[in-house]
C-alpha cells in the first residue's frame, strides 16, 4: 500500500516548486513523471499523484532535485499566472486563450498611393485666377490704389472728400478717414506703419 508523502508548494507567475518531504530519499530510486497536465511522483513506497493540474506546464523545462530531507519539484508554467491549487478541473488557460488561433484576416486593403503634394500645390497655384482691382485695390500696385481712391473722392459727399483731404494731409498720407465727425475734432496725427519711424525731411 502506498503512502502519499507530506507535500507543500510556493508559486510565481511563470513557475511552481513543488516541495515533497520524503527524508533520506535514495536518488537512484526516486521517479517523476511530468506530464501536461500530469505530475506522479514515486520512491519505494510513497507516492504522489497530481491530475489533472490546476494549469498545464511544459514537462521538457521542469525538472526536480533530490535533497536530504525533501525532494524539489519545478514545474514550468505554460501559462503567466497564479493557480491558487496543485490540481483542479478548471479549463486549460493555454488551450482557451494562449494558442486560439487568430481570426482569419479579411482581405487586405490596397495600399492607396502617396499624395504627390507639390504636384497638387502647382495646380491649385495655376488654378488661381489673378486678382482684379476691383476685387482688390491693393492689387495691382499703386496705379490701382490711386485709381480706387480716385472713385471713392470722386463719389464721396463733401463732409467725406474733407475728412479724407484733411486726415491724408495731416497724417503725412499715414491715414485716410472717411469720418469727418472725428477728423474734425484736431489735427490727425501721423501714424507710419508698425516697425516704421516717421521722419519728416527738410526742403
């Protein structure tokens, strides 16, 4: 009749050391068979069956050691994680998830082509159609701007053409004002660009 020996483990996520104290175990004599799910141990007349495992191992990387007062059992894990137990009948972690075949992939997409985007800037440059004037009256020149002015002066009522007349003039050409309700208020003060420095030059 077989005696099963007193046993204890410790575990981490990627292994478990199965500790079975067996004193004065003869090396010679003492047998463990690994299995995937499967783990039997003998030495004369003690015995130690575990089946099925709580997670299946990898019987080619476990090994065990014979010790003066116990014999030490590594298994490796197929799996990461903790079992919690040595045996159990809940599903095989690795048979469920690790080796799931991946879905089959669907048909690949083509690959679009790369955008040519200084071909695509010249033609939206010569697409562009050149501004007029009357779009822009700064198109064109100073030509164009005198011409616009011109326009305006000449359909203005009079209060506009003296706010105008008054604003350039005393601004040094810096500021037009349409607004004579404002310009005549004082003297319209010279504002050069920003960045600019207004100087005003000797006869």
């Amino acid at each position: 009749m077989s005696v099963t020996p007193r046993h204890e483990f410790y575990e981490t996520d990627d292994k478990l050391t199965l500790s079975i104290f067996d004193k004065g175990a003869d090396p010679e004599k003492v047998t463990v068979e690994f299995g995937p799910r499967k783990l039997v141990y003998r030495h004369l007349d003690r015995e130690l069956v575990l089946q099925p495992l709580k997670g299946q191992i990898d019987p080619s990387q476990s090994n065990f050691s014979v010790g003066k007062v116990k014999v030490e059992i590594r298994l490796s894990k197929l799996a990461q994680g903790r079992w919690g137990a040595l045996v159990g009948d809940s599903p095989d972690p690795v048979a469920s998830t690790s080796f799931a075949p991946p879905p089959p992939a669907g048909p690949s997409e083509p690959r679009k082509p790369r955008k040519n985007w200084d071909g695509i800037t010249e033609a939206i440059l010569s697409a562009e159609k050149p501004i007029t004037p009357d779009q822009d009256p700064n198109a064109g020149g100073d030509a164009s701007v005198n011409e616009f002015f011109q326009k305006l002066f000449a359909n203005a009522d009079e209060d506009t053409k003296r706010a105008m007349m008054k604003s350039y003039s005393e601004s040094g050409g810096t500021t037009l004002s349409t607004n004579w309700d404002e310009v005549k208020k004082g003297k319209v003060e010279v504002k050069p660009p920003e960045g600019s420095e207004w100087k005003k030059w000797a006869a």
